[in-house]
C-alpha cells in the first residue's frame, strides 16, 4: 500500500468541487489471472480502477507457471495508469508549511526549508532530474517543476501581495498583511532562540560567531540545530543544507527520536506511577514537579546526578537518529532492583533525563569532529520547561544553557519571518537579535564533571556493548 497527499487542480468531482488537502492509498490485488490495483480515498470510496492480466505457461499438460517478474511489472503498469487517471488531476503537491502559505496568499512559491531538508532540492543545483526518472516521477519534471515547486524562496521573504481577500476574511485580518516564506516548526524554533542577544550573561559566547551556538529544540523528540558559514558534513546528522533556518548559513540537524515521549513512557509504566499521580495531584502540582522535588528529599549530601551512579539507560527506545543512525537499536537499563517504591520510579527518571543528556553530548561531540565549534546550547520547546532537564544538559555537555525570555519560542521564530516580510527589519538576522531575548542562563556544576564523565563512559559501553549482543545473536 502507497499513500499520496495532494492537491487536486480546479476542483473536480474527486474533491467535491473543493481545494483541500486529502490523503488517497493504492490498494493492489494479485490474483491468478491479474493484478488489479485501486485508488481509495479516506472515506473508503474507490475512485479509480485498474488492471493487468498476468501472463501463464503451460510446459505440459497440467502444469502451470507464471513468473514473478512478471507479477511485478503488472503491478507497475497498474499503478501508473492509476496515477495517471488521480495523479494528473493533481494540481500542486506541498509540505504542509507551504500549503498553508498558498492558502493566505494564493502563491505556489515553495520554502527554502521546506524542500532542501523534506525533499531533494539542492539551494545550489535545484532539482535533479534523473532522481525523478530513476523513481518512475518523471511527470514532475515537466513544466519546470511546476507541480512541487518552480519558485524556491528563503524563509521570511514576502509572499506575492500578502493575505488574500478571501484568507484575510477567514483569519479576521486585513487584507494585503505581509505573509513570509516559512519554516519546518523545529527551525523556527532554532531561528527564534539561536540569535539572541546574550551581552551582560557572563556566557562563553558572547562575542563569539553565532556559529558557536547550538539551538535544541527539545519537546516529544528532539532537534539538534548548529550552522556554519561553510558547508560541514557530519556522519549521523542531517545536511548541511543552505539556508534552511538562517539565511547565509549552512544547517547541520541532528536528532534524537522521542525524547519527551520516552519520559512519559518510563514514568507511567512503573508500578508506583499511581501513587505518583496521587501526591502530585494533591500538591496541585505536575508529577515532573513533584519528581523533582522528591529527588531534592531522597538525595544526599552530593548533588541530585549521583543517585543514578548504579543505574544507566541508554535511550534509544525507538531507534537512533543521530549520530549514530541507527533505527535497529534498542533502549537498555542497568542497576535495576526489586524494590518498586516512589524513590526508584524518581531515580529511574532522572537517569532517563540524564541519558538523553548524554545523547545530546554525544551529538555534539560528533558535530564538533566534524569541524563545528560549539560553546553554549540554546534551548527552547515543552523539555526545556523542566528545571532538571535543563541542568543535567547543563552539567552533561559542560556547556552553558540559555532559555529564552518567551517559552514559546516557535512562535516567536515564525514571528521573526513575519517581521520581515514586513519590511520592518533588513534581514533575518537584524530581526533575530531584536525579537529574541534572553530569559534565563543555567550554568553548569563543574565540580560534577569527574562523575558524569565517568557515567558517559557507560552511556557508550552500553550501546557497544548491545552490538556485541546483537552480533552474537545473528552468529551461527
């Protein structure tokens, strides 16, 4: 099954007259005398059919064969003729981003960011059109690109005369408001912390390049954004890509997948979750809050980090994404005890806070042998809310942490591109180190960096170690 999100040219039946977004899957039948394949929308209505006799050889007398190549072309065929009756009626194909932004201002033109980090557009070369030949979409290469994008714009330009009559009516705004060029929601975020102005904070950077920053954006799962003014590529991490967040710079985007989500996972599936729930509820407080003030009480007279020195994750519950990109790996724990109280459900956590810590370091350590130099982490998104999490990247990475005066700091990166398109700043850059603001700098607990330089050296014991295991599993 193969699933397509398109928008439909002129209306049409299929859409019931309406220019909306709608997701369509193929469904395809091998029987012994066919191949029949289907396109169905979301609501279970065919829409349209198509088949292709298979080909039978009869060496002898009741004896059958049929080849799968065969098959396998049938299936092709089918396909394309499905493609081309649904397919061709597709006027536009686009990222959500840039749907929304043809939706305020009736222009195509597509993102920068958009295209060069979700799709395969070069900033330098543009399309390459064997890709598409090579993948069967040569289709897309007709009309200059036209169905996913002829005009490429760099974030935060003005789109065409802004918000539409129709848009602005709709948005309750008026018409002819600029409308930018826009960005994937973690680069917003990495555009709205990365250029604040950080005189007076006492941090490394100040008066460093902004190269020396690294934004993370840390929410269900995380996003490592560093940029240089040339191009670094770095095993495991993303790009780089130009100009996809800064204008001018080139990206690097590594990542850990799940992040916030493997909290929660770790937290509620332990067996004095509910009695958590309960304290915490009774406090009027969230149970991250009242973890955290729990770990206060239960730790001793070393800091709160030194009640994990028996109990190490490796956090890769999902898969690794950066550096080390690797979806096959598994997350481990070790030190576990028998005991299930409310003290080892908060000890289990911060070593959970503590490990994805750790994945940050080992991001960085891999961008910063690849030729970036980092200093400070700029953090922003829901994680950065939560004091422990901040101090542990703080005393993990050794770096400093700036967290920004508005916590919302996508909205205020998306914020950023509209001023600009407004005419009201010179650049992204200009408007970068206006409308970002620092709120609070954590600083990291030197005197601590002997243990967790010790528990990082488990931290990669603990995924050599599972590759040692899963070799020894596939051995014969």
């Amino acid at each position: 099954m193969s699933c397509l999100r398109l928008l439909t040219a002129g209306g049409g039946s299929m859409m019931s007259g309406e220019q909306e977004p709608r997701s369509y899957y193929v469904g395809v039948d091998v029987g012994t005398g066919s191949v029949r394949a289907a396109l169905v929308d979301q609501r279970g209505v065919l829409l349209a059919f198509a088949d292709q006799p298979i080909k039978k050889w009869e060496p002898q007398f009741n004896h059958h064969e049929q080849s799968s190549a065969d098959i396998w072309a049938a299936c092709c065929v089918v396909t394309k003729n499905l493609r081309e009756t649904c397919w061709d009626k597709a006027g536009h194909f686009f990222d959500l981003p840039d749907f929304l932004s043809w939706k305020a201002t009736g222009v195509t033109a597509r993102s920068l960011c958009s295209l060069v980090c979700k799709w395969t557009y070069s900033a330098e070369k543009g399309w390459d059109d064997s890709f598409w030949e090579m993948i069967g979409l040569e289709d897309f290469v007709a009309d200059n690109y036209n169905k996913i994008g002829n005009q490429v714009l760099p974030p935060g330009t003005s789109l065409g005369s802004g918000l539409t009559p129709e848009a602005a009516k709709e948005l309750g705004l008026p018409t002819g408001v600029p409308v930018a060029v826009s960005l994937i929601d973690a680069h917003a975020g990495g555009l709205g912390v990365i250029g604040a102005d950080v005189r007076g904070h006492g941090l490394v950077c100040e008066g460093q390049p902004v190269t020396s920053r690294l934004a993370v954006i840390c929410g269900t799962s995380s996003c490592h954004m560093g940029i240089s003014t040339d191009p670094i590529f770095v095993p495991g991490v993303w790009g780089p890509y130009f100009s996809a967040m800064v204008p001018g710079f080139w990206l690097n985007e590594g990542g850990q997948s799940v992040t916030g989500k493997l909290i929660d996972h770790l937290v509620q599936g332990h067996p004095a979750f509910p009695e958590l729930q309960a304290k915490a509820t009774a406090r009027c407080q969230s149970i991250y809050a009242y973890l955290n003030s729990h770990l206060d009480l239960i730790k001793k007279a070393q800091s709160v980090g030194f009640l994990t020195v028996d109990l190490h994750v490796w956090p890769d519950f999902h898969g690794n994404r950066s550096p080390l990109a690797d979806l096959t790996l598994k997350g481990m724990v070790t030190g576990l005890k028998l005991s299930q109280d409310l003290d080892d459900l908060a000890i289990l956590y911060l070593a959970t806070v503590q490990a994805i810590a750790f994945g940050t370091r080992f991001i960085i350590e891999a961008m910063e042998a690849a030729g970036h130099s980092i200093s400070t982490l700029f953090l922003c998104g829901g994680l950065s809310k939560n004091p422990l999490f901040v101090q542990m990247h703080a005393d993990i990475t050794g770096m400093s942490v700036v967290l920004s005066q508005e916590v919302e700091s996508v909205l205020v990166g998306a914020a950023i591109l509209g001023a600009c398109a407004s005419g009201d700043f010179t650049s992204v850059q200009e408007a970068m180190a206006r409308m970002s603001k620092v709120g609070k700098v954590v600083f990291p607990r030197l005197e601590d960096k002997k243990y967790y330089d010790k528990k990082y050296q488990v931290f990669l014991k603990l995924v050599e170690h599972q590759k040692e295991y899963s070799a020894i599993m596939s051995g014969d």
